[in-house]
C-alpha cells in the first residue's frame, strides 16, 4: 500500500489568497506531496520509503462548509498529459486566452479570469501524475513502476485518499472529472477507491471518454473502429464546407444511420458483395466522408483515420487535426500519407505551455527549475500487462462502481470533431454498459460543435461550463 507521511523529504506547498473580479474568494495550494511505500523486512513493518513527489493545485473556497461543500478531483489524460488543459482551459479560476481554429492569438497570449469555473460549486484538486506536470520519482526511486495501469490508479487514488484525509473532507461530495485517459482512470478509480478505502463517489466527469479501446482500434480483422469513426469524419468534413449548408445535425443522423447498419454489413461481406452493392457503398461512404470515391475504393471502404486527416483536404495542401478536426495545418511534403504533426496540438500547446509555466511561477508563487512536463513521453512505453492477451478495457470496472453505489452519477461530454475519441465509439461502448436499466438514468450525454479539448471553442466552453455546474448541483 503507498501511503504519504510528513517524514523527509517533506511535502513542498506554497499558499496564495485570491478573488475573482466576481467576488468570489478562494485559496490556492500547490506544490508536491511526497508518496511513500510500506516497508516490511522478514515480515516485520520497518518504516515507509519516498517513491514519488506529485504536484498538485488545490482551489478550495473560503468560508464553505465542508460538510456540504463538494469537491472534484481532476487529471487529463495521455498517458502522459498534465492536468494543464483542464486546470486552464475549463474548471480552474484562471484560463488562457488563445482564439480559436482560424482566429488564433499570437505568442506570449495571456491569461484571464474564468468567471464560468467550477470553484463556483465545487472546490477543486488538480494532479500531475508521476512524469508529468512538475511530478517526479522520488530521489533514487525509477519512475517505471507508476508508468502503467495498475501503477497510476493506486498513486493517484493515493493522492486522493491523502487529500481527503488531511482536510478533513469524508464528508464532502466528492467528484472526479478526467479527459481522454484520464476517463479510463476516473472509472477505475471510482471501482478502486470504494474497494480499496470505502470511499463512494457522487459522480464522475467524462470528457473526451475512452473505456475500451476496440471501439478505437484499427486492426486486420477488426472493423468496429472504421464504423464507429465515420460519423466524426462526417462532421469535419461538414466543418470545411464539403456537405454544402445542411444542417450538422442532418448529416450527423445520416451518417449514424449508415454506421449502424449498412457501412459494417458491407465491411463484413467484403468479396461477398456484388458490383452494385460495392458502387453503393463506396458512394455513399464518399458523399458522407467528403473523400473521393475512387480512394474510398481503393482502400476497401476502410477510412482509417490518421489517413483521413491527411486526405480529407488534400486538393487545398492542408491537414485537419486529429484532437479537433476544425485546425488545419501544412505539411512539408504535399503527398504524406499521414501528418508529421497534429495542427490542433501545434495549436494549442504554446498558449498551455506558456501560461502555466506563468501562472504557477507568478500569480501562485510555485518556483521550480525542472520544466513543466504537459506532454511526457517518459512514461511509455506504458504498461497494461494487467490485459495481456485482450484489449484495454475498464467497463465493467465503471459497470461494477455503479452496481455497487447505485448513487454513483456519469456526466459524458463529447465533441462532434474530436478525432482522438470520437463520440459514436463512446456511445457504443456505453450502449454495452453491463447495469440494470434503472441506472442507466444516471448516466448523462453531452455534445459540442468542437473537438477534444472542446472548450477551446468559447461556444462550447460557455455551454460546457453550464452543464458541468448543473451535473454537481443535482
């Protein structure tokens, strides 16, 4: 069991006092808490041994209750991610001022309040898990073992556990909301958090949701992902002008509908199909994809999807991002069959990257020399030997929480553009969610005219913002 204890080296936590141009007043507190490992010798316990220091920032408003106060713990995902886009992009107090696909903001951008976040009904925890953010193995301690399944959910269910423990919050309704991986982790830790310490949660935050990643694959033999895809190319390709002016929500309901049924029978029939048959469904992928017929035809009606991104606006000398297919980007080499770089990542990660690097340093008086790790790639490979010989999948994990607190309430937020984790594959896996029918209520859908950082639209942020209030106040 890993446990946390004021023994050296000793958690580093700096406290800052704010208000937000609203009024609101809150307490910032950030900084490392060091994770220690039970030590027993022949069996005889001999003390605890630092493994890791995690960087945390905690919002926690002043004067609240809390016995009645909420609070939501959160991470992005990877693996590999900081919790940086949701701290400044969503939920935190301060957020980056960046634009938008097509209207973006030059360097060094800037920071302003978020009048919309969700301190507003919850107090706030954000972690960097091991690698990431300013979060490290402890001195002489490898890092590996926190770099895999198993690993990351006991260290952060740990952090979470201390948290609770040392503020006295047991009583708080307590969230969790994660991005991308991190809803894979947000529902593992809701199945390991009340089977490890009885802790039950209120509710959990998917945003961007990957549960079982079959419905993303793109194996031979294995089709699911080409169908579950095609409505997020339906919906970028409608976002760049190729379904003319219909309604995003016409095109959606028809390439569903084409994905439900005709699209995979027609994968599965593969010789089986005649010549009409074929013509048939190669139109009708195009029409939906905005893909030439004859690449359709090609590549056997299989679009798969880092493909798609460099195809999709190929005549214009363009790619669209993988995150958010609204960005576009240029390639140095017009005739690639997939993009050297993301152009929604590129986009986005100089505002994130410069503006936490400010705003831990200056407005809350953090000061390290390690760099800021957003994106780690110390962390792979990543290890998920704990589904040798199957795909990674925490369903039933998700399934079992809920069975067991039938209190436990979903929030799922998706983008229509997002690429990464395309919203039709998180409604299929959710359609295989194993509860019984009455808690399938507990369970909300939400969508945005975005990608997978959604709120980098300042549509979607307003929106999303919104729901998430009301998700916590129910």
């Amino acid at each position: 069991m890993l446990v946390m204890m004021n023994e050296t080296p000793a958690d580093n936590i700096v406290t800052s006092r704010h208000t937000l141009a609203s009024g609101l007043p809150y307490t910032a507190r950030t900084g490392t808490v060091v994770l220690r490992e039970e030590s027993f010798t022949d069996g005889a316990f001999d003390g605890h041994q630092a493994k890791a220091e995690v960087f945390v920032t905690c919002y926690t408003l002043d004067g609240a209750d809390p016995r009645t106060r909420p609070v939501t713990f959160a991470f992005n995902g990877g693996p590999g991610s900081s919790s940086v886009w949701l701290h400044l992009g969503l939920l935190g107090p301060r957020r980056v001022l960046m634009g938008d696909a097509g209207a973006l903001l030059p360097p060094p951008y800037a920071l302003g309040d978020n009048e919309q976040t969700l301190l507003n009904h919850s107090d706030l925890v954000f972690i960097d898990p091991v690698s990431t953010g300013f979060s490290r193995a402890a001195k002489g301690e490898k890092p590996g073992p926190f770099h895999g399944f198993s690993g990351d959910i006991e260290s952060v269910g740990e952090v979470i556990r201390l948290w609770t423990s040392r503020n006295g919050r047991w009583m708080s309704p307590k969230y969790l909301a994660g991005e991308s991986y991190g809803t894979l982790r947000a529902a593992a830790l809701a199945d390991h958090l009340q089977t490890r310490f009885g802790m039950y949660l209120n509710g959990l935050m998917l945003i961007s949701s990957v549960l079982d990643f079959a419905s993303l694959e793109f194996n031979p033999g294995h089709d699911l992902g080409y169908a579950l895809y095609l409505p997020t190319y339906a919906a970028i390709a409608h976002h760049h002008g190729l379904h003319g002016d219909r309604p995003l929500a016409d095109v959606l309901r028809e390439a569903e509908e084409f994905a439900a049924r005709d699209y995979p029978w027609g994968l599965a029939r593969g010789h089986r199909l005649t010549a009409d048959e074929r013509a048939d469904l190669v139109a009708r992928t195009a029409a939906l994809t905005g893909l030439a017929a004859d690449y359709i035809d090609r590549v056997e009606l299989r679009v798969e999807h880092l493909r798609f991104f460099a195809e999709l606006l190929r005549s214009r000398g363009q790619t669209v991002g993988r995150l958010d297919g609204r960005f576009t980007g240029w390639e140095s080499d017009g005739g690639r069959e997939t993009y050297q770089r993301d152009p929604s990542m590129s986009a986005i990660l100089g505002p994130f990257g410069t503006a936490i690097n400010h705003y831990l340093r200056a407005e809350l008086g953090y000061t390290s020399d390690l760099p800021y790790e957003t994106i780690s790639g110390r962390v792979h490979p990543w290890s998920y030997k704990e589904f040798e010989g199957a795909h990674v999948h925490v369903t039933e994990k998700l399934a079992a929480a809920m069975r067991c607190n039938p209190h436990l309430r979903v929030h799922v937020a998706s983008g229509y553009h997002d690429g990464a984790t395309p919203y039709y594959a998180t409604e299929h896996t959710f359609a295989q969610l194993r509860v019984p029918r009455e808690l399938l209520a507990n369970v909300e859908f939400k969508y945005y005219e975005a990608g997978h950082m959604m709120y980098v639209h300042e549509p979607s942020r307003l929106q999303q913002s919104a729901d998430l209030a009301a998700f916590v106040r129910a």
